[in-house]
C-alpha cells in the first residue's frame, strides 16, 4: 500500500475548536503536539487533572455551535479561538480560563451544566479513549460515508489527526496490528474508532444536519470511523508525505 498524508488537524481544547497544520513532529509514545492538550470541564465533574472521560467536558456532541470554532496555536502556548458570531479570543490556556469560560457561554446550551474550569491534560493527553494515541482517517471512507449519507460530510466533523489519501475505502480498518510509515515516523494501528453525535453538527453553521452514525450502523452494521494509531518511532510529518505499510 502507498497513500499520501492528505492533511494533519489538532484540538488544541477539546471539543472547542480544530487547526490545520502543514507539519507537525511527532514522538514515540505521544500524542500529536499539543492536541487536546486542554479542556473545558463542566460544573458536574472533579477538579482534577488527571484524564477524564468525554462526558465531563463542554464538547460537541451536547453542543453543537461549538463545531464552528476554529483555533490558532501561538508558540508561546496562547491561542487564539474564531466563530463566526462572536469576538476573536486571544487567551493563555495556563492562566486564562475565565475568559473561555464566558467566550464560550454563548455557544453552549443553557439545558447542559455550565463550565466550571479549563483543565491542563495529563501526559496522554485528553482523548476520548485516554491513551496517548493520534487519530488516522481516510478520505475514501468520508466518500463513500458521503454518498450514503446523501451529503458532503466536512472531516472536520470527526476531529481526527490525520487524513490519509490513496487507500480504499475502509482500508484503514485492515491495518489493525499493522505498522504503517509517514516519512520517517513509524506508527501502529490498534483499534477502531467508534463514534458519537458529535459528527451531526456542521462546522459551517453549528447545527446538526446529518446523522453519520445512523448511516453507518444501517449501511456497515457498525457505528466506527478511522482508526488508533501509536507513535513507535518519531520525527517529523508533513501534508504531502508519502504513507507505506
């Protein structure tokens, strides 16, 4: 197999914004840098820094308008959120929390507790499967899921890492157990990604339009898309590497 490394995406805070990079450098046992390296924990969850399930956060799945958010990470560690209906917020995760907090109230459903705190992630960072793992998707399988679905689904609604150009549709699920090669970063395939009502809102309009994981149940009898990967041997990536298994 040889494909191409399409595009590469992190989330700086999960669930609250997506950032397009034209490389990355990747480390063995890591997740992508600085992906979902912060969270925003509601009023019914700990105080606690160490990794926690999806359910305790702000996230798209509960609302929607959050899809909209996109997201600039400076190097000095501030980031700068966007959405079309609000004020661009620049902030420093480490010491800024309250401005998210009210940033974000607008956007949030007043039917959902409120925030309560930004959390800095553990070293695995804050995925939703808490393992120090990047996400590896692939365009065919949005195509055919597109097609199904009888409309064009944006990647951005499946918040992955890496998007792969060149395999066959649901390919990606054959490379469990594998070891696939993005330039000179090796990494293994262990599990399939299974999915939630995030991937219904639109990041263009924040509202949901779609039900990918009903399509997927009713056409794969399966409710995954893309796959876990491990970082075994690191290094730098960039869009436009050459991928082999």
């Amino acid at each position: 197999m040889t494909a191409t490394l399409a595009q590469i995406w992190r989330h700086p805070v999960k669930g609250i914004g997506c950032e397009r990079l034209a490389d990355t450098t990747l480390t063995a046992g890591a997740p992508l840098p600085g992906d979902r390296a912060w969270a925003l924990r509601h009023e019914r969850s700990e105080p606690t820094d160490a990794w926690q399930p999806r359910r305790n956060f702000l996230v798209v799945a509960h609302g929607p308008r959050l899809a909209q958010v996109a997201a600039q990470s400076a190097t000095d560690g501030r980031i700068t959120l966007t959405h079309p209906d609000l004020a661009p917020l620049d902030f420093d995760p480490a010491h800024d929390g309250d401005k998210l907090m009210d940033w974000v109230a607008p956007l949030w459903p007043d039917t959902q507790p409120a925030a309560a705190s930004l959390v800095k992630a553990p070293a695995q960072g804050m995925a939703d499967n808490g393992v120090a793992q990047v996400s590896v998707m692939n365009h065919s399988s949005l195509r055919a899921l597109s097609q199904a679905a009888q409309t064009d689904l944006d990647p951005r609604r499946f918040r992955g890492n890496l998007w792969i150009d060149g395999l066959a549709p649901w390919e990606e699920f054959d490379l469990l157990g594998k070891t696939i090669r993005i330039g000179e970063v090796t990494l293994e395939v262990t599990d399939r990604i299974t999915r939630c009502r995030a991937t219904e809102a639109n990041p263009d309009t924040g509202e949901r339009d779609a039900e990918p994981v009903r399509v997927l149940r009713q056409g794969w009898e399966h409710m995954d898309f893309g796959v876990y990967a491990t970082v075994t041997s690191g290094g730098k990536i960039a869009a436009g590497d050459t991928v082999t298994v």
